[in-house]
C-alpha cells in the first residue's frame, strides 16, 4: 500500500537519518491546506485523530484512569473532544484548570499534578472542588495543608534513570527516604497521602524502558506500605510515545504492554493513573510552514542553510537539543534529488537553529516560498509559541473532524 505521501505526488524527508517515514497527514487535514492559503505558521488538527488515539489507549489501559496533560497542547477544542470521551485531566496551573472548568469538566476529574504551586492557586483549586494534588517537598506540602486541608495528595518520587528520547530526571521528584518522610508529614498535617507518582521521561518508544521506573516505584510502594501508609494510587505519569520516524508497537499493544508490567508488580488491587500528552496530540497535528530562504555561507559548502519561518521560539523548542526528531513532507516527488541542510528558524537569536548535529536531507531544489508540512506536531508546539518573539505572530491553530 503506498503512503500518504506517494498518494499525493510528495517526498517525505525523515529527520531520522532518513528512515522511511510514514506520513501522519490525514485525507482530511490534506484536503484542508490544498484549499487554503497559509500566509503564518499553521498548526492542522484532526480531532478524529485525537478520538481514535485515545479510544486505543484506553482499550490498551484497560482499568486504568486517563488523565490527558493539559500542558501537551491546551486548545479548548482537544479539551473538549476528550472530555466528550470520557478523559480525565492533569492541569499543571490555575489557568489550565480554569480551562477545563470552562469546557465543562467536572472539578474532580481534574488533578493538580505541578509540584511547584502557588499558595492561592492551591486555596483556589480546593474551593472549586479539585481533589488532588502533587507534592515532592516539604514546603509544598505545607502549602496544601494549610490552603487544601484535608486534601487527597499523591508523592512525587524522582526518576534517577532513563531511556527516554526526552528523559525528566532532574526537576521533578524526591529520593525515596524523603518520600517517605514526606508522607509520614503528611499524614501528621492531616492531609490524605493516597500513593505516589512518577514520570518515566517523555517518548518511551518502547515498553521495555518503563521496567526501571516501575521496579523503583514497587520498592518505594512496599517500604511505605510497611511503614502503615494506606496507598492506593499509582500514578505512572507520561511517556507514551508519538511516531517520529522510528518504529513503534501500535498503541493498544503498548499501552496494554505497559499494564502488564504494572499489575505483574502491584496486582488487581491498586488504582492506576496515567497522564498522556504527546502520545495523545502529537500525530494529529500537522505544520504548514513556508520556507523564506536557502543560502550557503560559502559556495563550497557542501550543507545548505534552511530557513523557515518557524522556529524554536515560536513551536518549535523541543528540537532544543535536537532531542525531537520531526519529519517533513514537500511538493518534491519521492524520487527527486536530496543533500543534507542545517535548518534554522527566522528570528534574529543565534540559538534559533534546530537540526545541525545531525542535518537534513531536503530537495536539492528546495526553493524560498516553497511550502513544507512537519508531521506530528499536535504537541509542544502552540503551547510553546505564545510570546510572539521578534514580533513573528504565535502559531496558529485550525482544526478539523
């Protein structure tokens, strides 16, 4: 069967040291930027891409609650497609409850999952019915009992290891004997100490990479079970991968891999969370972006220089270390000629420069004005583009299905 990308006469050029890649362009997100002119940035969303995302999840998942992360892309639109589906949220600020306040969830379905809160975001949180809150410091802890007493709270242990394509080893979290002395605290303030949480890092391509995390949060579950703490929530966080060029299992196996992992540790009896984000948006986005100059800095250059007119400032900030890998699509057949180019955004900031370390291969007749579509960009993408840097506008959204 051909790809997307051979249906509509139009090259894909992997990022991913040019692995083939399938095209996440849905019939109608291709339909909709054929008939559109883009004169910025475009971000086009299949909220039918999202729906079927979520249902294999959640087939995958079984028992498990999903609680979709606000944070991975905060359109009022997603929000409501998954509330319609039954989802659940993770919010990370008084803004994102605000927002799913305001598309109709119920407060007890949103969890307070940011460890690093503000004082009256914590009281306003608990007046409008949010149950649940993240903790992994002392200081935090107190804040809940003192603005949310009586609060259901949820430990926060840190990840010293991980696999993941973006690992998040170092913020977040605490060492296991002060989760358990914070939960000891926090049975003396009065507080509700329901489980513990953690976050294996974001693109855990395969479930393999969550036996370290899990192996972890089992001893610190059992250690505090022996200390007379009655847990009954595991949060398992994020992680679940989006296609970037590399293979992955489909997402009902995955997902359904990973709660194997997880009941062979903790049994039938324990409360499952999850937080997906990426996993969710990412494949139902696609960029149009446009490109506003090809140079060399010297005619025997064998890279070219790329320039769109999108870049780290304005969604583009996970390719911060090249840690994301996106794809690109043009109007160039699948045959056409290709040679490696550094790719760069357009504001006048040094940084701006998002593959280098490892070029892309684009058509050599790649020319300014010609039009690219970076695939798998429903995530991380308009939720990092809101300052309007350098005076280019923030990326804009239009959704369809």
């Amino acid at each position: 069967m051909l790809n997307a990308a051979a249906r509509l006469g139009i090259s894909s050029a992997s990022l991913i040291d040019q692995h083939p890649a399938k095209s996440a362009v849905s019939t109608r997100q291709d339909a909709y930027i054929r008939e559109n002119d883009f004169a910025e940035p475009t971000v086009v969303f299949d909220l039918d891409m999202l729906r079927a995302k979520y249902d294999a999840l959640v087939a995958g998942l079984g028992d498990a609650s999903v609680h979709y992360a606000v944070k991975a892309n905060p359109a009022p639109e997603i929000v409501a497609a998954l509330r319609d589906r039954g989802a659940r949220f993770d919010c990370a600020s008084k803004g994102e409850i605000d927002l799913c306040l305001g598309q109709g969830v119920p407060a007890s379905e949103i969890a307070f999952g940011n460890t690093i809160k503000r004082a009256s975001d914590i009281a306003y949180a608990h007046a409008v019915g949010v149950e649940q809150f993240a903790v992994d410091a002392e200081s935090e802890l107190r804040k809940i009992a003192a603005h949310a007493p009586g609060a259901r709270v949820i430990v926060r242990m840190l990840v010293e290891s991980s696999d993941a394509d973006w690992p998040l080893t170092r913020k977040f979290g605490c060492a296991p004997r002060e989760a358990l002395r914070l939960m000891d605290l926090g049975r003396y303030l009065g507080l509700d100490v329901a489980g513990i949480s953690f976050h294996p890092g974001s693109q855990m391509r395969e479930p393999r990479m969550w036996a370290s995390a899990l192996d972890g949060a089992l001893a610190l579950w059992t250690e505090a079970k022996a200390n007379g703490h009655d847990l009954r929530i595991l949060n398992i966080g994020g992680g679940f991968p989006a296609f970037y060029g590399l293979p992955l299992p489909a997402t009902e196996d995955y997902a359904a891999e990973v709660m194997r992992m997880v009941r062979s540790r903790f049994g039938a009896d324990v409360t499952v969370m999850a937080e997906p984000g990426r996993g969710l948006v990412a494949e139902a986005g696609v960029i149009v972006a446009e490109v506003l100059l090809v140079s060399k800095k010297d005619q025997d250059d064998l890279q070219r220089w790329v320039y769109l007119d999108i870049g780290k400032f304005s969604g583009l900030a996970e390719t911060m270390d090249e840690a994301i890998r996106y794809q690109f699509e043009t109007r160039h057949g699948d045959s056409c000629e290709t040679g490696p180019c550094i790719l760069a955004g357009p504001s006048c900031d040094s940084a701006d420069v998002l593959y280098e370390k490892r070029p892309v291969q684009l058509p050599l007749d790649l020319t300014d004005g010609d039009k690219v579509r970076i695939l798998c960009t429903g995530a991380y993408t308009t939720s990092y583009s809101s300052v309007g840097f350098n005076g280019f506008p923030p990326l804009r959204s239009v959704f369809v299905g």
